[in-house]
C-alpha cells in the first residue's frame, strides 16, 4: 500500500457574480484577499468565447 502526502493547499472558490462587466478589479481585489487559486464565475452574461488577461489573473470564459 502506498501512502500519498499532498504538497501543499490549492483553494478553489465559486461566485455567482449576476454581471462582470464593471466587476473586474473587485473581483481581483476578492482573489487576492482569499489567496484563491482557481476561481470559476457564474452568470457574467458574456457573450461568445474567449480569454482576456485581468490584472494578473487570466479570465477563460464561454458565454451565451
């Protein structure tokens, strides 16, 4: 039997965010507080899909 040790804590968060547009620094702002790693937002009623770089955050995102 082989025992597994983690390296470390990896913090993931969720936030229903009802529009990202305006939102975007109080977000980072939000991120960096809570040391969260991986962050996945819902309802940013973005349209299409695509990537944008916030800040030093990296925003992937697919919309309606």
């Amino acid at each position: 039997m082989t025992n597994w040790h983690g390296y470390g804590t990896t913090i993931f968060g969720t936030w229903n965010v009802r529009g990202l547009n305006g939102k975007e620094h109080e977000i980072t702002k939000e991120i960096k507080q809570t040391k969260v790693k991986y962050l996945a937002l819902t309802e940013t009623k973005k349209k299409d899909q695509g990537i944008e770089e916030i800040e030093d955050y990296i925003l992937v995102y697919s919309g309606v």
